[in-house]
C-alpha cells in the first residue's frame, strides 16, 4: 500500500494499471504495424497512446482498479464490457473532432480484441498470483479481545486480499475472545516471534489502552525495520475509513490532515466550478429529456424541480435543487428515509433516481457556492439534529460543504436507516481528513461505475 497525497492506493493495483495500460498501448501499436490498409506516415506511437490512455481511464471509472471492490461487486466480463465500450466512444468522438487522431476501422478492430483478451489473460493472472501467501503482508496483531478479533473480517469480502493475519499475541490480563488456535504465546521476546513468523508489521489492538505495552520490545521490533500501526492508522489504510469505534479526540487533534482554509479552499474552488461546468457540457441534453419527461407525466401539472432544506458546512442551511422524482405530496406526513420499492417514486423518478440523473440541478448549488463537486452528501435537518445527539462526532462531517458525489457513496450502498448514517460517517470523516485533488478526481471517475450500475440507488 502506498500513500499518495495522503489517500492510500493498493500498489498491487497500481502495477496491474500499468500492465494493462502497456498492454492496451502494444495492441494498438501491433495492429497498426499490421496493417497493410492504414496510411504509414500516422503517427502510431500517439494514436496508441491516446487508445491506452482512454482505455485506461474507462476500466478505472468502471472500478476495476479498485482496492476495495467485492466479490459481490466484481463481475469483470460486464465490467471490462463496459469500460471498452466508454473508450470506443470516446475514441470516436476524439476522431470526428480531431481528424489527425484517426485510426482505420480495421485497426481499431483489431486493437480492441488484442486489449480485451489481454485485460482478460492479465486478470486472471493478477488474482491467480497477487493473493499468494507469499506476496502478501505478514500481521501480528498485540491483543486478543473484542478489538483485535473485529480484525479477523477487515479484508475477507475484497478480491484481492493484501494482508495475511498471522495471529494474536494476548497480554497479562487480556480477556481473550479471539480464537484459542490463532493465539501465540508470548513464551519468547517480541523481536524473535516476529522472525520467526516472517512478520512484516504489527498491529496494535487493545480493548483499554491505559493497559501497559511491551515498549522496549516493540522499540526493538521498530528500529529492526517491522511496521508498527494503531488501529486506527490500520483501518483508514485498509478499509479507506476513519473507524469511530476506536476514536477518541486525542487522536483528532494529533493525526494529519483535516487542514481547511487558505490554498486547499481556492484550489478546491476552482475544481468545483471547473467539474461543475464540464459536467453541464455534457449533460445538459439529459437534463432537457429529464425536464419534459417529468412535466408531460405530470399531465403538464406540478413542478419539474424539488427544492429541499439541506444542511451545509458549518450547519449552515440551504436550499438543494433536484429533478422531482416523488409525487407532489410525498411527504404529507413528514420527512422519511427513501425505501426500496417506494411507493412514492414517480415512473420516471425510478429511472433517474437509479441513474442519479435527479442530482444534476445540484450542478446550479456547486456554481452558487452551497455544494462541492465532491464531498459527503447534504442530510435533512430533521436527520442531522438526532444524528448529532446520538452519533458522536456526526458534526464533524458539516467541516467541508457537501457533494454531488462522495467517497461515502462510492464505498457503502445507500443509507436508510441510523445505522447507516453511522457506516457513512466513518467515510465522510475519512475524506474530510484526506482531501486533495486527487482524491477528488479519483471519486469523480469512479462515479461513473456508481451512475452506470446504479449502486445503491432509490
């Protein structure tokens, strides 16, 4: 794992990026050498690099490069269609505006097989080798209770698994819930466990933290070279989450990031009227279809847009603006959670609301200044007054301005319900804490798999 402007990328993902992409830009390069009908004097080393390049974005929109993606989640045949579908397009549109990109139809053709059936070959190695044993963290976990066995799951629902859990070592006094086989005594000094277990980091993972540590051994174990995390720097590096059940205010004040102000705010700025506005380019058409369809299924009655009292940063309240996707007097008997099936949705709010095409007026709330491209979604003040009584740190999310799209709704399925808002907020915090550019363009790409496979959507 490799932290680039403090969000953490799997660098097991990040070289199978630049495989592919080097296999999306040989294929290319190959069937223009091939053929005999292309004009030799085009320029092949750029148009495989732009046949790369697009290829590349789209897989990455679509998820496939994903840390956190799910067994549930993978589907790569519909996945990898998808993404060589998005690229097509956009390759044709680059073609008609810019001539000198052109590539023959045969070429193209030929290209687009040779990427597919490397995308495929390379999969399939990727997960037959990158889940070895041997290519995997060795983690030694220090406690054996309630918090240390939480650890056992952390990774068991993705793909590819990056860490292997070697065992725990329980501490005089410990209440001991983990399972008796994976428990390692601590019949020898820390230093020679983890030699002889092959042990690459370890984890702290107390029930009390007022409970002593071993110091000098695990000073020892650090200055040998061995990683040693708390458990809170383990789950934001594994699971992309600030975990609330381990958070205390010490380690807010005390950990990086969560600076606001100054140049972070003119330069997120500039992202959103900048995101803003290419996003109006190209979805204003969307938005004209979006508009006739609710007015003409209204029986030309009713309004086309929803406004909605919304909470924003610093809890200060406005006023979002939606495509109606409800009947008129949907909330006749006050606020309520959206459900599955909701009766309440309109014909074609179920389609809009499943393709998040309802949240393209919020693009006017980003150019006002109320919303950010990216950033944790706007709750309704009837939610947040109780959230924030029960929920601890639940303002803290109000830091930033909230967004069309969020790292929260890319890595956990709608929220209907307190429990939910509990597992959002965990992410919310996360990007609060994490914010950059990057981050934000890589939320924007993978949004696209969220619109397109309608993810929890309702």
């Amino acid at each position: 794992m490799i932290r680039v402007f403090r969000h953490y990328i799997s660098s097991a993902y990040l070289w199978l990026l630049l495989i592919e992409a080097g296999l999306f830009f040989f294929a290319m390069y190959f069937s223009s050498e091939l053929s005999i009908s292309w004009d030799a004097s085009k320029d092949v080393f750029t148009a495989s690099l732009v046949f790369s390049l697009l290829l590349t974005l789209a897989c990455s929109a679509m998820g496939l490069y994903r840390r956190s993606l799910s067994t549930d989640d993978y589907n790569l045949l519909a996945r990898t269609t998808a993404s060589f579908a998005l690229a097509i397009v956009a390759l044709i549109v680059i073609y008609y505006s810019l001539p000198h990109f052109f590539i023959a139809r045969n070429v193209l053709a030929i290209a687009t097989i040779l990427a597919f059936i490397g995308i495929m070959t390379s999969r399939y190695l990727f997960y037959h080798f990158a889940n070895l044993e041997t290519l995997k963290r060795r983690v030694l976990v220090i406690g054996s209770g309630k918090k240390a066995a939480q650890l056992n799951g952390v990774n068991d629902s993705f793909i590819h698994k990056a860490f292997t859990l070697l065992g725990y070592v329980a501490l005089p006094g410990d209440h001991t819930i983990v399972p008796k086989h994976q428990l390692i005594p601590l019949d020898k000094k820390l230093i020679e466990i983890t030699e002889l277990l092959g042990i690459d980091e370890i984890v702290i993972a107390l029930d009390d933290n007022r409970r002593g540590l071993p110091l000098d051994e695990l000073l020892d174990c650090k200055m040998s070279g061995l990683a040693i995390l708390d458990l809170m720097s383990f789950y934001e590096r594994e699971q992309g989450l600030v975990s609330l059940d381990n958070l205390h205010p010490a380690w807010l004040i005390f950990s990086d990031g969560f600076a606001q102000g100054g140049l972070r705010r003119f330069s997120k700025r500039l992202f959103d009227l900048l995101a803003s506005l290419l996003l109006f380019l190209v979805a204003w058409p969307f938005m004209i279809i979006t508009s006739l369809a609710i007015f003409f299924e209204s029986g030309c009655k009713g309004p086309v847009f929803y406004r909605q009292l919304r909470v924003g940063e610093n809890n200060i309240p406005f006023q979002v603006l939606k495509f109606r996707s409800m009947y008129t007097d949907a909330e006749k008997h006050g606020a309520q959670w959206a459900k599955a099936k909701d009766n309440r949705i309109t014909r074609v709010g179920s389609i809009i609301r499943k393709f998040r095409i309802d949240e393209l007026p919020q693009i006017f709330n980003v150019l006002r200044g109320e919303m950010s491209f990216v950033g944790p979604r706007p709750e309704r003040p009837e939610f947040v007054s109780g959230f924030e009584e029960r929920i601890p740190y639940y303002r803290e999310r109000h830091r930033v301005k909230p967004g069309i799209t969020g790292w929260a709704q890319l890595c956990y399925p709608y929220g209907a319900d307190e429990n939910d808002a509990i597992q959002k907020l965990q992410y919310d915090l996360y990007y609060v804490k994490n914010y950059s550019i990057f981050l934000d363009l890589s939320i924007m790409f993978n949004t696209v798999e969220v619109v397109l496979w309608g993810r929890g959507a309702r």
